[in-house]
C-alpha cells in the first residue's frame, strides 16, 4: 500500500478509486464499516489506497480518502477527517484497518 498525493483535490482522489472499482461508499460507526444500511466487520478490509490532503489555511479542511477492499472482493472510498478533524473512535477503527503491503 503506498500513500498517493498526486491529485490536486478530494473529489479528483474519489473519481479515480471510482474508475479503479471502488464503487461502494462506506462510512464509519463504532466498531464497524458501513454501507447503505449494510454493517462489516473492521478486520475483513484492508486499506488499498491512501491519499492524504491538507488545508492550507484551515487545519479542519485535511482529509484522508481511503480506497479499501474485503477479501471476498467488496470495494469502497472512505474518507474521514485527518489530524485535528478525526475523533477519537475514528482512530480505532482506522487502526483496525489492515494495510496492504506490497511485496
């Protein structure tokens, strides 16, 4: 899994995951992913993609846009608030989230 930095917006990073696949939108709850009134477990995702945006004059604009996908082939974007924006279950979630690393 690499970070990616290489499109200018949120919305740029989203419409090219869309093209990639991710075509579901998922959400966060607490201990849970979510997707339209659907529920998945934390651990069978990993995160995939990963672009990060930061504001440039406003800490609560940065962003974090994940492209994740289940083992039995369901993916996704899910963006959340990155730094002073992300509360604090958000975080465990996220850490739940297993990344996928390149060999």
């Amino acid at each position: 899994m690499n970070q990616n930095y290489h499109y200018a917006t949120v919305s740029q990073a989203i419409e090219e995951l869309r093209k990639k696949g991710f075509t579901l939108d998922f959400n966060l709850e607490e201990n849970c992913i979510v997707c339209e009134s659907d529920k998945y477990n934390v651990d069978d995702f990993e995160i995939t993609e990963i672009y990060r945006y930061e504001g440039d004059s406003d800490p609560a604009d940065e962003a974090t846009v994940y492209g994740i996908e289940s083992a039995d082939g369901r993916k996704g974007v899910l963006v959340n608030g990155y730094g002073i924006a992300t509360d604090e279950s958000a975080n465990l979630i996220l850490k739940k989230l297993r990344m996928h690393r390149d060999k």
